[in-house]
C-alpha cells in the first residue's frame, strides 16, 4: 500500500476505537451517543491527516497555534475539505483577526479584552463567530483561563456582542487533579451559564486519557489528539 494508504487505515482504526470509547462512556453515564462530539486535535500533524480524517467523516478539528492553523487550514481548504476549525490554544488578541478568518469556534477566550478584539475582528462575517469562554478550574493564570466572577463578565461580554455568539464553556483538568474532581465543579459552572445565558449549549472537556470522565460530567464535546493521531514525527 501507498503511505496515504496505510495512514488512512491507521487513521481510521484510531478512530474507529475513539468513537467507540465515546459511545460506551455515553451509555455508562446514561446518555445518547450522538450528544456527545469529537474535535480532533491536528496540531502538530499535517494537513494531509486533516484531509484524509474529513474523509473519514470527522467534522470538526481542533489547532492551537495560529502560526500552524492558517497555512494549514487554507491548504486544507485547497484540498478540498471544509472541516469546523476550533482555535483551542491561548490566544494573543493581535492574532484575533487571523483566526476569525478561518475559524468558526474559538474556545480560549479568557478576558474581556480578548472578547472585545475577537468582536472587531468578527465584524465582516457573515455569521457571529462561537466563543467559548475557557475557564481555570484550578485559578491557575499560567494556564490561562477565567476564574471567579471573570467566568460571568467574559460570558456576559460575548452574549452582548452582535458578531459574537456564546456557545458555552471550554475546560481542561488541572495537572494532579482527579479528572472526575475537576469536571464535576466544571459541571456546576456550566449550570450556573445555562441559567444565565438559556442558549448556550456546549461544555468542551476531556481529552485522549479522561475523555470518560468528562462525558460523565456533562461534557458536550471532546478534544482527542494522541488517541486519534498516535505518536508521529510532528511538523516542529
């Protein structure tokens, strides 16, 4: 076989076994299997696994770095797929501009003035821009992350932006903590969002090892790289 060949079968058979961790951890914590959403986590790889694993059906990727995503996502563009690109890296606002043009789901935004410049940056899209306020279970700020009453004035920052629409709450578990632990207090806040804001509808927690965990607390979509991708010669 050819080595887009062989990597399309790894591809598939890596993902054949996520989706079917997704669909057991549903049906243990008692919910359907299609309420819960895989982003796969590309950074590092190229843009031809991107392709091959929008072949293979997957909706939605996730990048970390826009020096990375751009090129990526246009080559990607240019191969003829069209993925849902979510931003899920820390994210400077004079990079704001750049990943409103390709993006169509941030999930770190973590302060007001980040909010503020993704709306300016949003303002010539054709539809709002989803933001996901990113939230520090663990107040931790060398992770990045809301915190505190921060989580409402970003949340309420974004549901007032007309080129901004609030989709929910993006976490991960804190290095040391128990997964379950972390995501159940992610769940409360999430709670308290939906109370708040009725329309948003997304929590994004768990990856590769505490997918489970985080489907059991309430987790809407997952963020899968090593699991999906394995461990290959990355781009840098």
């Amino acid at each position: 076989m050819t080595a887009v060949t062989d990597r399309r079968a790894e591809l598939s058979a890596a993902l054949t076994e996520v989706r079917g961790r997704i669909a057991r951890a549903c049906a243990a914590a008692g919910r359907p299997e299609d309420a819960v959403h895989l982003v796969a986590v590309t950074k590092t790889y190229p843009a031809s696994d991107v392709v091959l694993l929008a072949g293979l059906g997957v909706t939605d990727v996730g990048e970390n770095r826009d020096q990375e995503a751009a090129p990526k996502a246009a080559e990607v563009a240019a191969a003829g797929a069209r993925p849902r690109w979510h931003f899920i890296g820390r994210l400077q606002r004079n990079k704001a501009r750049s990943v409103v043009s390709y993006a169509g789901v941030v999930e770190s935004v973590d302060s007001e003035r980040l909010a503020v410049a993704l709306a300016r940056a949003a303002a010539g899209r054709p539809e709002p821009l989803e933001a996901l306020v990113q939230v520090s279970i663990d107040g931790d700020p060398a992770r990045g992350g809301a915190a505190g009453d921060d989580i409402w004035r970003v949340s309420d920052s974004i549901a007032a932006s007309e080129t901004l629409r609030l989709g929910g709450l993006m976490a991960v578990a804190p290095l040391g903590w128990d997964p379950d632990r972390a995501f159940e207090q992610l769940a409360v806040i999430a709670e308290r969002l939906v109370k708040a804001h009725p329309g948003v509808t997304t929590v994004s927690a768990g990856m590769s090892g505490d997918l489970e965990a985080a489907v059991r607390h309430g987790a809407t979509h997952v963020r899968i790289g090593t699991s999906l991708l394995g461990m290959r010669n990355p781009l840098r």
